[in-house]
C-alpha cells in the first residue's frame, strides 16, 4: 500500500513540475497557486510515507519515476526533444533506482 501511496506522490510533484513550467516564471497566477498547492501535497505525503519506508527506496523510487516521466511530460505537452546521452542517463537511473528497491533496503 506504501507504493501506492508513494504514486500519488510522485504524480502529485510531476504535476506540480508541468504547472511549474506554465506558470512562466511564476508570472501566470492560476499556474502558479495550483503548482506551489500541488508540490505542498506532495511533500506533505511524502512525509508520510518515510514513516512506513527507507528513506534511500523512497527518495531514489522518487526520482527515477519522476525523471522518466518529466522527460516523457517535456516531449510531449512541451515539445522538447531529448538526446541519445540523455536517454541513456534515464536508462541508468531507472536500472539503479529497480536495484536499489531489490536489494537496497535494509531488514
């Protein structure tokens, strides 16, 4: 359940990061409120489920999905292509991030 806990996290601070983008510099008010709302969510859950979970898992779980998914977010809404060095650093960070959740955690 902490995994699907950590999802709605996750999903909550890439929406946060898409609405960061929109917000033009924090120049667009709707934007804006929504993304700083979204992020405070995020941590508040994030905070949340370090009580349940390792902070290593957690954070690097955290950051691998959000990595492939903000890149897959910029390419689509935001047309921003992404190179063949990049794609490989992504690929590196996933395999890490599934290594770590497999053999990372602590008893």
């Amino acid at each position: 359940m902490v995994y699907f806990f950590l999802a709605i996290a996750i999903a909550l601070e890439l929406v946060a990061a898409t609405l960061l983008k929109a917000s033009a510099g924090f120049t667009r008010l709707v934007p804006s409120i929504f993304s700083l709302v979204s992020y405070l969510c995020s941590v508040i859950l994030f905070a949340k489920i370090l009580e349940k979970m390792n902070l290593g898992v957690a954070y690097a779980t955290w950051a691998g999905v959000g990595i492939v998914a903000s890149a897959i977010i910029s390419a689509l809404i935001f047309k921003q292509g992404l190179t063949v060095a990049g794609v490989i650093g992504i690929i590196l960070i996933v395999a890490g991030c599934v290594v770590l959740n497999l053999y990372g955690a602590a008893s």
